[in-house]
C-alpha cells in the first residue's frame, strides 16, 4: 500500500507542476508571476519532478514548437513522423537537449518572456543529482515494496515526466474525440481527465492555446484549473482572460 500511495503522490505532483508551471505557465504565459515566486515553482518542480526534471526553458521553447508546427517535419514529438511512440520520445529528448544547450537555432518568437534560472536548471538536471534521485527510488522500494511486481513501478518514477509526454504528445493525437476543427491532429483524450490532470483536452488546448481552462464541455473538467483561480486569487499568480471561440454541437 504505501508503494502505490508514493506512486499515486509522484503521477500527481510531477503532473501538476509540470501542467502548471513548465506548459501553462512557461511555454504559454497564461498568467503571470514575480521572480521570487518563479523560483519557488522551480524548486517545488525539481522536488516533484525528481529525476525526470524538465528545464522550464527547454520545456517552453520546445512546447512552442509544437503549437507552431504541429504534425509537420519540424513538429519535435509528432508522431505522423516517428514508427512508434520510442522513436518519437527519442526524438523529443535530442530536440530537448539541444535547446537546453543551447546549440539549436531558435526563432526570436520562441524566446520571449521564458523563465531561465540556468544555475538551477544546471543543478537539477545534472547526472549526479538525477542519478541521487534514482537511488532514493530503489532504496524507497527496498524499504517498503511487498511484490516482486513493484519494483517494476521504478522505471516509471525515473522518467515520469517523459512518460506524461509522450502519453499526450502521442495517444493524444491519435485517439479520442475532438470539440474543435484544427489543422492538426490533436484530440480529447477522455471526456473526464482524472489521470492527465486536464492535458488530456489536447483539442481544446490547440484550439485555445492561451486559455488556462482546458475543459470547454459541461462534463469536462479541468482539475488544475481550480487551483489556478486560488492562486490568482492569493496573489500568487496574476491570470490573463483569453478570447473563446463556440464549441462546435
């Protein structure tokens, strides 16, 4: 039981804070926030993303990538280019690294209004410290797994955050159904989203790529939008009010 509680915890954490800070909040700017506040969510990030940090910057410019290029060549995950869903995430992950490092070449519009605290990003994403938290996963299980089966939870703890991606940014253009016409592939995956925690209305964010609610539909919801409106509301967070367009009947 407490295996599956520490595996429920991390889904859902390293979900969130990557919905919230790396997509809505670094690649899409859907509301705003202070510096001080900006690298509390990076190291709230780090410690929940764990192992499978992402850089908000990488992250951001690569996301944008996708909405701008969506299912073409220069898409970095579609996968109308890729045999299957491991070439697509291989594929992601050199794209990723080569923006981390700075050796792409990046168009000027992808660049604006990015978090960058690179000491960070350098500290969490380096091998030692994604490496610590590999062994802190194994001898988390040592101590608590009651199942051979368990332990092969732990693959899923070190590349988490891959793993959220590659079940949007593949089955989410593959499978599901659509509130919008787009010029790409993007599709709804489930009408309620309690495991992608609202990036499974991959439709409706391509449709509304600036709107902090996923959920258009009267039975969708989007689960971390609340939590949005609290933060806006403490101050933590200042929220930008895009433009809607009709769902379709």
């Amino acid at each position: 039981m407490v295996i599956l509680i520490f595996f429920i915890i991390h889904w859902y954490f390293s979900l969130f804070f990557q919905t919230f800070f790396d997509h809505r909040y670094a690649a899409h700017r859907m509301f705003t926030m202070s510096k001080g506040w900006e690298k509390v969510f990076y190291i709230l990030s780090f410690i929940f993303q764990g192992s499978s940090y992402l850089s908000p910057y990488a992250y951001g410019v690569m996301h944008r990538m996708h909405h701008a290029y969506a299912d073409t060549e220069k898409d970095p995950h579609s996968p109308k280019y890729d045999d299957n869903l491991f070439k697509m995430m291989w594929r992601s992950r050199l794209v990723f690294n080569d923006i981390y490092y700075r050796r792409a070449d990046i168009e000027p519009r992808f660049l604006k209004d990015l978090p960058n605290w690179l000491a960070f990003d350098r500290f969490a994403s380096s091998r030692p410290v994604r490496l610590a938290w590999v062994i802190l996963y194994v001898l988390f299980y040592i101590q608590f797994a009651t199942a051979w089966w368990m332990y092969l939870l732990i693959p899923i703890h070190i590349i988490m955050g891959p793993v959220h991606g590659v079940i949007i940014n593949w089955f989410a253009h593959k499978y599901g159904y659509t509130n919008f016409e787009t010029t790409d592939t993007s599709k709804n995956l489930m009408p309620f989203d309690i495991f992608m925690m609202g990036e499974g209305y991959h439709n409706n964010h391509h449709k509304h790529g600036s709107r902090p609610n996923f959920a258009l539909k009267w039975y969708e919801i989007d689960p971390v939008y609340p939590f949005i409106r609290l933060f806006d509301k403490l101050g933590i967070i200042q929220l930008r009010t895009p433009k809607l367009q009709p769902v379709k009947s």
